[in-house]
C-alpha cells in the first residue's frame, strides 16, 4: 500500500512552460494581432508628422473648406504687423505669400527668439470663420542668408 505523498515524491511533475503549452495557430495569431497593433501605431504617428504645408493663397484658395481644417501654413511675416502682448503672451501678425495679400495670425505661446518681421514662418492652426488664423505651434524658418554667404565666399576662392 502506498500513499499519495511517496507517490508524488517518486513520480516528478513535467511543467511546461505558457509559450510550450500554447499551440503555434494561437502562438501565430497572437503575434499578427501584435504586429498590426504596432504597424496601426506607426501609420498614425507617421500621417501625423507627415503634414504639408499649404501657402496663404493656397488656403485661400480652398474656400469655406478651410475653415475649421487643421493645417500648417506657411509664410512671410508682413514688415511692421507684429504686436507683442507678454501680459496675455500672445502675438499678433500678418502672414502673406507670393501675391502679397496678408491674413491676420494669433499665436498665444513662447515665441521663437528668430522670429522678426520679414522672417519666414510655419504656423499650425485653423483658420476662423472671421478670417483669422490661429496659431497652435509657430516655426521660424532658417535664413536663406546665411547659405548664400557662405557660397559666395567659397565661390571668390577659386
């Protein structure tokens, strides 16, 4: 006669582990569910990150289907339009593209210390239905001017 201990003791258990025990089907429909889990994520960061940015004439040209719209516009600060409020921390100016005809930006933030008037901006934003962009992010674009000098000095060693 045995009792169930010494026959425990004689007999080890075989532990298997989670990943042993479940089946490849499972196994394989677990790691596609994971896979487009994270292919999904990427799409969505990346469609995010990947916005053009439209002119003023451009959304201008859009019509009432700018309104309300998210976009990232770009610009030329008009000489003269901007106005700093640093009790509200907000900022007022005049973007205009290639044809000259401004549209009035609100920006309330930090404003980058390269922004001036003349400087090229890229806003993000929505337009209003009173015609005012305003602004959730402003950019301020590189000097093109600090290109052309360099080449110019390379060009007169030659």
């Amino acid at each position: 006669m045995t009792d169930g201990i010494s026959d425990r003791l004689a007999q080890p258990e075989h532990r298997q582990s989670r990943w042993a025990a479940l089946p490849p089907k499972r196994f394989l429909l677990v790691a596609a569910i994971a896979l487009g889990a994270l292919a999904y994520l990427g799409f969505v960061a990346f469609r995010g990150a990947a916005m053009y940015y439209v002119t003023v004439d451009e959304l201008r040209a859009r019509g009432d289907g700018a309104f309300e719209e998210q976009v990232r516009l770009a610009g030329k600060v008009v000489d003269g339009s901007a106005e700093k409020d640093s009790a509200t921390n907000t900022l007022r100016f005049a973007m205009a593209s290639e044809s000259g005809a401004p549209l009035p930006v609100v920006y309330r933030g930090a404003v980058p210390d390269a922004f001036k008037q003349g400087a090229e901006v890229v806003v993000d934003g929505r337009l209003t239905r009173s015609g005012t962009f305003e602004a959730d992010k402003l950019l301020v674009k590189c000097p093109s001017k600090y290109e052309a000098e360099g080449s110019t000095a390379a060009e007169g060693e030659d």
